[in-house]
C-alpha cells in the first residue's frame, strides 16, 4: 500500500531551499497556470548547481558496476561492446536528451552516421549546441526542440531509440512506447531506457519511508548540512502530491506504467535494477558534503550502499537500465 501523502514538512523545507538557491521568482513562476510554463521552468536549470544523489562520483561509479559489472564502465561503453560493435552508419535519436551528455557518449564512436537530441528545453539545446561545436561533433549530432507529443515518429527511421531519464515526465506512457516509439525503430532496432521506473510522484510506501530514515542515521551531523542553507537533514517526510504538480507536472507523472509498457510488446535483451531506492532521498540536497571525498566519507558511503543493497533483496529498485529490441 502506497503512502498518498497531500503535503509534508520535505514540501516547505524544499520551498525554503528553492527560494534561497535559486530566487523567489523561480517559486513565483510555479503559480502559473500553465502546465507547459511550470515544467520548463523546472528544467531552466542551466547556471544552478544543484546538490543530487547522481552528482556523487562513487554513486556514478556504484550505478556503473550494477549496469556493466565494472565500474570504469559507463552504460555506453556497455552498449556498444555488447550490441553494437560490428554495426555501422546508426541513427539514435534521444527523446527529453537536455544538455545530451549521454549522447555525447555515444557520438565518440565511429559506428554512428547520426544522432537526434529532443527536448522541450530550448535553453539545454542550445548549450549543448555549444558543446558539440566546442568538441568538434556538430556535423554528427543534430537538434529538435519540440514537445514529445507534437514529433512526428517516422516510421522504421531509426536504429536506437534513447531515454535518459525522462521517459518518467511523459504522459500516455503505453502508446507512446507500444505505438509511436515501437513504429519508427527499424525491425532490427533497440530502445535503450536508462531511468526512474518507481512510484507515481515519488509517492513511497511507508516502509520505504521508514528504510530511508534509518539510512539517513547512518550518516554524522557534520555531513548533513542542507544544500546552501544551516539547516540539517534529520529526517525524510517524503514528497506531497500537491508540491510534485505544481513544481513539474511532468515529474513521475506515469512512472510505474514504464516497465509493463515496454515489457508488453519488446523483447528484454538485459534489464538492470540500479537501485536509487535508498539513496536518492537519503542523498537529495547534502550530497555536496561528500565532495571532495576522503576515506571517512567512501566508508560512510559504503554503509549506505550496503544498506541499499540489503533492501533491494526483497524490493524492486525505483531504477532500471535496460535495453529492448522489437518483438
């Protein structure tokens, strides 16, 4: 049974911190009243930093591991080993790509003619834009900026087909994978997702609450500090449905449909629980504490990871890497 919860002490805590990080106009453009407006504001994020579980290096290095089985590893390096090696002339095309880092990943080898980023961010494109120029890939990497649900899915036209944590902030999940994303992948195509697959609006079952609270005692005071703030983070209240839509009405929106969606009409070539379950809300607004590491800080992450670890035996992880290929 899933924990609804309207609103929490984590929803004014994080309107503090918003305020404070990134200005009252952001908060002030969450009352508007388009949907659109709200969610890109959300992703209007290119001069803030931010204080994320993903932003820890040994976090990226543990993810690396359980996709690939080494950690110097990344998930494209294991693509590419293990389905693509003897391909050539590829088009992927990337669906909510942002600032296309990933795809960037993928643009360093030979076997791919052409590279498509979409996302709804002009902003994020137009940084990476800079960036492909910059490392000198522009005539390989192309950019759309276009909402998902107005691109047009040629059919058959592409041989990868990439989700990058986004697939989680579309809506009608089951057409959009089973229809659209199905019809314009060539019959000897893969998706690949890399991606959020728990609850709908982060809304966690109590004794998942519960777990990350005592994953959070595990970590001293000192490495506690909130994200530019005094404030210590003593306790997960969890996330309530009334900040999660007004904030990015995208967020998580379908997220639990992701996995049936696609397990219904594509075939799994791997599918790897990456965890997250623990971490990402044990970490969310201190992981800057662990940054630069030192050996008091890599064991106290490893406590964490092992703590993941011992609840992932009996609890789907909230994060799946998989690759697919039609059925």
């Amino acid at each position: 049974m899933f924990l609804v919860r309207i609103i929490t002490i984590d929803d004014i805590i994080d309107t503090f911190l918003k305020i404070k990080q990134r200005g009252l106009y952001f908060i002030l453009s969450k009352f508007n009243l388009s949907n659109k407006s709200r969610m890109l504001s959300a992703f209007d994020d290119s001069s803030i930093n931010s204080s994320n579980w993903w932003n820890v290096e040994q976090v990226k290095r543990r993810w690396s591991f359980m996709i690939s089985g080494n950690s110097d590893n990344n998930y494209q390096k294991f693509v590419m080993t293990n389905y693509i090696k003897d391909k050539s002339k590829l088009k992927l095309i990337s669906f909510g790509s942002g600032k296309c880092h990933n795809e960037f990943e993928f643009a360093k080898y030979p076997n791919f003619e052409l590279i498509i980023c979409v996302d709804i961010a002009k902003n994020r494109l137009i940084e990476a834009k800079k960036n492909a120029l910059k490392n000198g890939i522009e005539n390989k990497i192309k950019f759309i900026n276009k909402d998902i649900s107005k691109f047009y899915f040629e059919k058959e036209a592409y041989d990868i087909v990439l989700f990058n944590s986004s697939l989680h902030h579309f809506k009608n999940i089951k057409k959009l994978i089973q229809t659209d994303i199905h019809s314009c992948l060539k019959k000897s195509g893969i998706l690949i997702i890399n991606e959020y697959v728990g609850p709908n609006r982060l809304q966690f079952k109590k004794h998942q609450i519960e777990m990350i609270n005592k994953a959070l005692n595990i970590i001293p005071k000192k490495f506690k500090v909130r994200y530019r703030s005094n404030l210590i983070k003593n306790k997960f209240y969890g996330s309530g449905l009334i900040r999660m839509i007004v904030s990015d009405p995208s967020e998580c929106v379908e997220s639990e449909n992701i996995l049936p969606s696609i397990r219904e009409s594509f075939q799994i070539l791997t599918e790897k629980g990456c965890g997250g379950n623990i971490l990402m809300n044990v970490l969310k607004d201190i992981s800057h504490n662990f940054k630069p590491i030192n050996n008091e800080k890599i064991n106290i992450l490893n406590q964490l990871f092992s703590f993941e670890d011992d609840y992932l035996k009996n609890n789907s992880s909230d994060f799946v890497f998989g690759v697919y290929k039609k059925r």
